[in-house]
C-alpha cells in the first residue's frame, strides 16, 4: 500500500512537469525555428549598437525581438562573432537571450502560479548579470581573439570532416559548422547531435518547402530539449518522493549550500529555459528563494550541453574563464535575493 502511494506520488509530480512544461517548449522550439530559418545573423549585428554600453544594453534585450532558447545560442553567437560582431557583445547576447524574453517570461509567470516577483527577479537579474558578465569578459580577453583557429571549411571539436557546397542546413544546436567564402554551411551529423539530417540539390525555396523546414527544425529542436526535460522531471520528481524532506531542508535552508547545490543541480541537468522554471517551482518551500533564482539564471547561461559547443569553438582558457565568471556572478546576484529576504 505505501508502495503504491510513493509511485503515484513520483508519477503525479512527473506528468505535472511535463504537462505544464510542453506547450511552452512547443512555443519556444516553433518560434527559435521561425528565427533560424529566417532572420540572418547580419540583421541582428545590424540592429545592435556600436558604443559599448548601448551595445550590451541593446545585446541583453534582443530577447524580445528574437526569443531563442539557449539550445540554440551558441551557434548564433559563433556566427554573430564571425560577422565582426565584439565578443563582450556576442557574449551578453548568449548570456541575456534565452532568459530575458517573453516565452520564458511567462513560462516563469506561469510555472510560479501568478507570482510576479519571481518573473521580475528571473528577468532582472538575469539581465544585470548578462550585461555584467558580458562587460567583465570583454576587459578580461581584450583584443585576443579567444575562438579555435580551424580550417575554413571543416570545424575542428566535432568530427566531422566532410562537406558539400549543395548542401544548406540551419542547425540549431549541433555543434558542427562548416564555412566557406560567405557561404555558412551548418552539417548535422550522428558524431554531433545524434542524427543526420541534410537537403540534396537546390536551395528549397516554395511556401510549402518553407512550411516543411519549419516543422523539421522544430520537430529537431523538440527531440533535444523533450529529451533534458524528460531528465529534469525524473530526478525532481525521484528527488521530492524518495529524498526526506528533513534532509533537503537541512541542505536547501542554507543560504549559501542551498545556492551552490541548485547552480550545480542547473548545470548538470542542462534543461531549457522555457520548462527549467516547472522544475525549479519544485523546490519552492523547501530550498531558499536565492537559490531558485540561481538556477533559473545560471541554467540558461551555463550547462553541459552549451559548455561542449563552447569548447568546440573556442579555446579551452576562455571556456573555463567564462563559465566561472558566470557561476561567480549568478551565485553572487542569488545571495543578493536570500540577503534582501525576497
């Protein structure tokens, strides 16, 4: 009998997760599907500022123009530095996007029942810490170019050592990217993300073949975020049904322990920004509201996932420079919460 009880205890917890996550990861793959397929990374360099400050100011609220998941940020971001775009600015971009913008916003609004102050607090502090993330690395690196010097038609870090000049692919988040001349040519292939996926002959170009490639893209993007989510939902719900909630509150209740397991927990689950808050509102009452806030801000920036494509693009120094800075600054914005009492 209390076995029975804990297993629908864990399965009620799970299929909440996911039920409530999902319209909101169909939103977000469909619309980071939209932007890939049709805006260029030379509209968005366009758009933004040259002045430094009005740079990253402009950088962080891109969000709202282009609402991309950090699935797939760091593809957009090689290729904005690649058009000349400077670095602090690529990197506030990378950092503010996949947090600040309205689908992940009202996933927030929705996840916390309505609970505006935790929407302000996700938005803002993640805003502040991209922008300050993204000023402090640009002083750190200077004028050294910290990307991978690789062959200009096959990227090193992935494997991939073929490609094909018929071939145009958008990819998302595979960590395989081939250019030449002017030309991006973005390879999926089974050593990068687990599937191959490629068009033969001509460049497709009709309503319907349009139509086609948005619902590939999103089917694609789907496949790569249900799958963290799927993980995320399991170890929150194993964690709330089989874990003593004397325990977690013993660890959760820790102004500064609570932080670091939920930025470590953030990380390691690499979920994406549009379901983390429904995972995140688990621990609500039992963890400390800084550390909730840490990991639905040093997820989007810092995970496994973006880490991998990060070092296969730039060079190991300043991967491991970067995502300490990040830690550092978000573990520092999320005791500011649990100080203030928030």
């Amino acid at each position: 009998m209390l076995q029975n009880s804990i297993l629908e205890g864990f399965s009620t917890i799970f299929l909440s997760i996911i039920l409530e996550a999902i319209p909101f990861v169909m939103i977000g793959a469909f619309v980071s599907s939209l932007i890939q397929i049709f805006v260029s990374e030379e509209t968005i360099s366009r758009i933004i500022p040259k002045n430094r400050w009005l740079g990253l100011i402009a950088a962080s609220l891109m969000g709202f123009i282009f609402p991309v998941c950090e699935c797939a940020i760091v593809p957009i971001m090689r290729r904005l530095m690649k058009k000349g775009v400077p670095l602090h600015i690529a990197v506030t971009f990378m950092a503010a996007v996949p947090i600040f913008n309205p689908v992940v916003l009202a996933s927030t609004y929705y996840a916390f029942s309505g609970q505006i102050h935790m929407v302000f607090l996700r938005g803002w502090l993640g805003l502040t810490s991209a922008i300050l993330i993204g000023h402090i690395i640009g002083i750190w690196q200077g004028k050294n170019n910290p990307m991978k010097e690789t062959p200009s038609l096959v990227h090193a870090g992935c494997g991939c050592g073929h490609h094909d000049h018929d071939h145009h692919v958008h990819s998302h988040d595979c960590g395989c990217h081939s250019e030449a001349e002017e030309g991006v040519f973005d390879l999926m292939d089974d050593s990068c993300c687990g599937h191959h996926h490629s068009y033969h002959g001509k460049q497709r170009t009709g309503v319907f073949s349009k139509i086609s490639e948005i619902i590939e893209h999103t089917s694609l993007e789907l496949y790569d975020v249900g799958k963290f989510l799927i993980m995320g939902a399991f170890i929150s719900a194993m964690m709330q049904t089989f874990v003593a909630r004397s325990y977690l509150l013993s660890i959760g209740q820790g102004q500064l322990t609570s932080i670091a397991v939920m930025l470590v927990l953030a990380f390691v689950l690499s979920l994406c920004s549009e379901a983390d808050a429904f995972i995140a509102r688990t621990f609500l009452g039992q963890f400390t509201t800084g550390s909730i806030v840490g990991f639905m801000i040093f997820g989007p920036m810092s995970d496994i996932k973006n880490t991998m494509m990060l070092m296969g693009t730039f060079k190991k120094g300043f991967v491991i420079r970067l995502t300490a800075l990040m830690f550092a600054v978000c573990l520092m914005m999320a005791l500011l919460v649990n100080f203030v009492g928030l």
